[in-house]
C-alpha cells in the first residue's frame, strides 16, 4: 500500500512538472515571437508594443501623460465654450413676436456673432432693456439702424423719412408711442419692435426705449422646443 501511494505521488509530481515546463516552454516561444517582430519592425523602421509593453512605457513616460491630460482639458474647454457662444437658451414669455415665435419657445442664443458684425435689419436679438442685469431677456426684431432716424405715422414705419416694407412686419401699427415724432438713433442705437405691434412692449414704449450695442446678449439662431417651429428662426425672417 505504501508503493502505491508513493508511486501516486510521484506520478503527481511527474504532471505538474510536465505542467510547468509546457508553461515554460511557451512563454520561451513567446519571448522569441516577440523579439523576432521587434527586430523585423526595427528593420522596417517601425516600433512594435505589445499592451501590458505599451502601458508600462505610457506609465513610465511622464510626458504621454502630461500629453493626454493637455487633451482632455482641451476637448473639454471646448465643448463648454461651445455651449455658453451658441447653446445659451432663453425662453419667450407673450406672444409679442408672434406668429415668428410664439409663448413659450425655448430659443438658443449666438452670442458671438456680433463680435465679428453689427446687428443687422430684421434680425431677433435677446437682450436686457436699460442694461438692467436683474430683467429678463426680451426678444424684439430689429427695425432701425444706428445713425438712422425712425418715426411712426399713418399706421407705418418711416426710416429716414420713406415707408419700410421689408425685413419687418408691419400691419396698421395704432400706437406709435414715442415715435410718433422722428427718432435720431445715435452711433451705437438701435430701434427694435415685437411682431405682433398691439402686445409688444418695445421701443415704442418710453421704459424700452432705444436699445444700446452694449446691452445686445446676442443673435436668436434657433427654436429648440419639438414642434411645427423646431429649426433655425432665420426661415422666420421676413423677406
């Protein structure tokens, strides 16, 4: 009974070494697969890591590292830059731009856009009136241009004294406001009306009133709520 145990034993020991040294073996055919792909990509001019290989040296290497942070905070800057010059949104309170925006529309702002232009006639721009940090946004179209002058009468909008018929709507305007008499813009003023005249407080109103470059947040660009509106507001621009 001893003999047969030993023997057992023996047998056992025979197998994990037999174990072993395939395991051994192996790895010595993989050292040299490895080493021959490495000379023969070094012959080539090219450079050959395996992944465990390539981490370790990515580890080792402070430089890769610094690298790939660099990039990160870059991509990441980027996209918030992105959302804050054209993902800004504001959404309309009324229905004084109607029927181009309607109660409720969530809008998106370019803020950049006027850095590289001014305001254009016609445009839908957000902005704050009086500067006032503490209001809302208000949405109006722009009517009248620096340096023009402007003036309501007949139910019509004069620009430096002839009807405007375009980039505007324009229907039978019954309260002129403060324009009733010629406004001068000056250099850096710009008169701006809400679609729908009969709802809209814009600077017609005395509380509005002309609107400065400097209080101008930026150009509405798009409807963002799903609907029949969804898409870019230039399609809303009177021609």
């Amino acid at each position: 009974m001893a003999d047969k145990g030993l023997h057992k034993k023996r047998k056992a020991a025979n197998k994990k070494g037999h174990r072993q040294k395939r395991t051994q073996n192996v790895k010595r055919a993989n050292a040299r697969k490895r080493k021959h792909l490495r000379r023969k990509h070094k012959k080539n001019g090219l450079q050959l890591h395996f992944p465990k290989e390539k981490l370790k040296l990515a580890a080792q290497n402070p430089k890769e590292i610094t690298r790939w942070t660099v990039e990160i905070v870059v991509v990441c800057l980027l996209a918030v830059i992105l959302v804050l010059s054209f993902g800004q949104r504001v959404s309309i309170a009324g229905d004084a731009m109607s029927p181009a925006l309607k109660n409720g529309d969530v809008l998106l702002i370019n803020r950049l856009v006027y850095n590289s232009r001014k305001p254009e006639r016609g445009e839908i721009i957000a902005f704050k009136p009086g500067g006032n940090e503490n209001a809302h946004y208000t949405i109006k179209r722009v009517v009248g241009l620096p340096g023009e002058t402007v003036q309501i009468k007949n139910g019509q909008v004069y620009i430096n004294g002839e009807i405007l018929v375009k980039n505007i709507y324009c229907y039978e305007i019954t309260t002129p406001g403060v324009a009733e008499k010629p406004i001068e813009l000056g250099e850096n003023e710009y008169f701006v009306l809400g679609d729908n005249h009969e709802s809209s407080d814009d600077s017609r109103m005395a509380d509005v009133g002309n609107v400065h470059r400097e209080d101008i947040y930026g150009k509405v660009w798009f409807v963002a709520n799903f609907g029949p509106d969804f898409g870019f507001v230039d399609k809303h621009t009177v021609k």
